[in-house]
C-alpha cells in the first residue's frame, strides 16, 4: 500500500512513496525546521497509549513552538492530509535554504537530483494558489 503526494492544481507533480518513505520526508523536514530540538519530533513520533498525558502535552508544545503550520504538517494523518497554499509557502520558506533529502519517492528510484523535489512542489502550489495532498 502506498500514498501519493501532489498539488491540487491541473498538471501538478505526482509522487508516490510508502508510508515509511512519507515518515523520512517528515522527519527530514523536522531537522532542517527544528535543528538541535529534533530529538522532541523523533521521541514525539514514537508516543503511543501508554506516555504520559503530561509529557505528550509537552512535545506538542515544543512542535507548536515551531508555527502551528509546521505542527500541523508534522502531526497530520498519513493517509489523508493537506495543507493550504498559505501553509505550502510557510513550510517552503522554513526549509528552502537548508540543505537535506526533501524526496519523495520509493528508495529503489530515488536520485540526487530528487532532493528537493517537494521544495519545488510546495512553491508550486503557492503560485498556483493550490492545496497540497496526500492520500
């Protein structure tokens, strides 16, 4: 089972990954948003039934501490999910001078020059004035 990921707009770029491959594209974004507070987004990933209402609390505050853009993005659904243009140039203009994988794509066919793929997608939709989503 996969999940794709493209602008709402006529002609937009499509991707298609798994569900592990969406987890890298978001863990990658969180390190180049939150830098040396990354370790709050990989512990929060891992949050299950039985942490701390307390300390859940506490790792959502420390991801809404980035913009509630970003916490938005980082805590949506993986199979359903969208972001409005707004909130595309938001995420764009926190990751678009940092370095790193912003691919998306199933390993096996993944390229260097893939990596900022999603940098694109995401100006894209601003200038077309459309949603970003993935299902």
């Amino acid at each position: 089972m996969g999940l794709t990921i493209k602008g709402s707009f006529k002609g937009s770029p499509s991707y298609d990954g798994g569900y592990g491959t969406f987890f890298r594209l978001r863990a990658n974004i969180a390190k180049a948003i939150m830098g040396e507070d990354y370790p709050y987004y990989e512990e929060w990933s891992r949050t299950d039934d039985s942490t701390p209402k307390d300390r859940l609390h506490e790792l959502c505050n420390k991801l809404r501490s980035y913009g509630e853009t970003f916490y938005e993005f980082m805590t949506a659904s993986d199979c359903d999910g969208k972001l409005s243009y707004k909130q595309c140039l938001e995420i764009y203009n926190l990751i678009k001078d940092k370095p790193g994988d912003f691919s998306f794509g199933y390993d096996f066919y993944r390229r260097p020059c893939d990596e900022d793929d999603i940098k694109v997608l995401l100006k894209e939709c601003y200038s077309h004035r459309a949603r970003l989503l993935w299902y």
